[in-house]
C-alpha cells in the first residue's frame, strides 16, 4: 500500500558500539588505546510503526495434598503492532493494538482452539474463563507510557471507544448484574496493566535509558513477568554475552523470581480467585539484535512454583513458560 513504505529497520532497542578515547593499553609510542564501549539505549521514532509476533507456550503441573495431580498446557500467539507518540508529562507512549490471536488449551485429552482470522472454527466457548484471560486485549488498543528509564510506567487507553480502558469501565459498570464474582475478577485480571506490559514491552526492561558500558558489565534491572496469569517481580543481572559480525546477544538472569502475593490470582479449575501463598523461581531473557540496534529476537525461559488454598484444599503449582517475540517488520506512515 501507498500508505506504508516497508524498511527492514527496527528501532525499539538502539544499540550501537562507539570507541571512546578512554583509559586504555598503551602503545608502542606510549599513547593511550582507545577503550572499547557499547552505547545502549530504547529509541522511539514517531511515525514508524512496528510489527511483531510473539508466542507463548505454558505447561502447568498441579499436585494436591492428597497427591492428586493436575496438568495442563497452553499455546498462544499474538500479532501485534506499535507505534510512538510523541512524548508526554507522564512519559512516552508507545500505542499497541493486538491485531489477531491463535489460542489452545490442553487438558488431558480435551484441546479447546480458537483462531481470531477464523472464529467460525473455534472449539473453545469464549466465556471459557482462560480463554478470556488470554483473549481480553484482543483489537482494544492501549498505550505502554515509558519513563525515562525505560520502564513501563503506566498503561492506559487512546481515548477512544473500544479501548482498554472503555473495556474495563465497561466491566466494572455494566458487568455489577451480567457478570459474578468470579467472572469479573477473570475479565479485570486479563486487563490489568500486567497482562499489557507482559504482551507489549518487548524490551522487558533490560535496558536503564541511556547506558555507556565495558563489554564486560553486568548490570542489575528490577522486571515484572506475568506466567500462566500470575505476576512476579525479580532484579535480573544483565550483560551482553556475545558480538559478532554486526550481531549481539544480551542475556538476563532470574535467579530469586517472586510472586505477587499481595493480590489474588485465578488457577484453572478452581472456582474462585484465591491468594498466592509463597512461591520462587528462576529463568533467563535473551535479546538478540544487532549493531545497528534492530531487536531481531527476544526468548524467554522461566519455571516457578507457586502454592496457594481454596477452602480446605492445599496445592502446589509448578509453572514452565517458553515464550518469544519476533520482529515481522517496520513501517514509516506516509
């Protein structure tokens, strides 16, 4: 289409290698070596528009106290867009619709789909409640407001009907007499700043603005990851492990992830929202890109256990999620 004009660029994590005229070995003619640095910042352009698609696989292991087991998987995957605007008071938005899903749930020998380019073909009743977990931002834009440290630090609607925050309104409002206890607590969970970031914010706030860095730095970042519709926070280390011809590997690493105990959470299968007891685990984030600071892939790979009650019933959750984002493309706006 005249409309676009596709470039083969990526501009969400600019991450470009400078030589600095720093401390360094010295030469034969006893002068100072340049000291090599790696400059790494998100940049947002207005006007570029930014494709992605991520998938997200989850296995789920339950064990009760009377060592009855539960298991069970999930296979998701979005496509979505972005956009910058231009910045704000409250920092710099970041304007993203998921513009098409594919969902399957597996339980035993049970397997519920559901394609949004094809909805005739679903097997899945849309008010199935993880179905709505993970089909709730579908087509309702929102904003990702970025804070000067590259953190998401709010997210919000486009002030426009059928946007996330109508949605939620929508709920909290119409839903007082359609929609029970448990049911309302499903469709708000699904909307949750969390749930956004979680989809949206490729660059999982690896990276703390601007940063000038040795090839061998390690720096730490506090993340917030949502698996198999839990929150957890962590401080993950950060380096960049690897470069080579124009390509670079960043890894982050998990090693005390913890859940978010002060709000209740949904387990399938149980009929009502309960507390997350304790929890722990562990994981890594890799971000490939190269030179000229193009994301081309992001892998995720993380296991946490979890425990929690409903009534009288004790049970512990193992939770294994492999999840990536991948570049389709970027586009400028004529």
């Amino acid at each position: 289409m005249k409309m676009f004009q596709s470039i083969a660029t990526m501009c969400f994590v600019l991450c470009c290698v400078y030589t600095f005229p720093l401390l360094g070995q010295t030469d034969t003619k006893g002068q100072k070596a340049p000291e090599l640095k790696y400059s790494l910042r998100v940049d947002f352009k207005e006007n570029i528009y930014a494709s992605y698609i991520m998938d997200e696989k989850t296995v789920v292991n339950r064990m009760y106290r009377d060592s009855i087991g539960k298991q069970y998987q999930r296979k998701v995957q979005y496509n979505f867009t972005q956009s910058p605007e231009s910045p704000k008071a409250d920092g710099l938005p970041l304007v993203t619709n998921i513009d098409s899903m594919k969902y399957a749930f597996m339980d035993g020998s049970t397997q519920l789909l559901y394609d949004s380019q094809n909805p005739k073909a679903a097997t899945v009743n849309t008010e199935f409640p993880d179905a709505i977990s993970n089909m709730a931002l579908l087509n309702h834009q929102f904003v990702l407001v970025y804070s000067p440290q590259t953190e998401v630090a709010n997210v919000r609607g486009v002030d426009q009907p059928g946007d996330i925050e109508w949605l939620r309104n929508y709920i909290i409002k119409e839903g007082q007499d359609a929609l029970d206890t448990a049911q309302r607590f499903t469709w708000l969970n699904a909307l949750k700043d969390e749930q956004a970031a979680w989809i949206g914010d490729v660059s999982k706030e690896l990276i703390a603005g601007k940063m000038v860095i040795s090839p061998d730095s390690v720096w730490k970042r506090a993340i917030r990851l949502r698996l198999d519709g839990i929150d957890f926070t962590d401080t993950v280390e950060v380096r960049v492990t690897s470069y080579s011809k124009g390509e670079y590997v960043i890894e982050a690493i998990s090693k005390a992830l913890t859940p978010i105990t002060t709000d209740d959470a949904r387990f399938f299968g149980v009929p009502a929202p309960v507390p997350i007891q304790k929890g722990s685990g562990q994981g890594t984030i890799m971000m490939e890109m190269n030179s000229s600071g193009w994301v081309k892939k992001v892998s995720l790979k993380y296991k946490a256990n979890v425990s929690a009650q409903y009534k009288r019933e004790q049970f512990t959750q193992e939770i294994t999620t492999e999840a990536t984002w991948n570049l389709l493309g970027r586009y400028k706006w004529n």
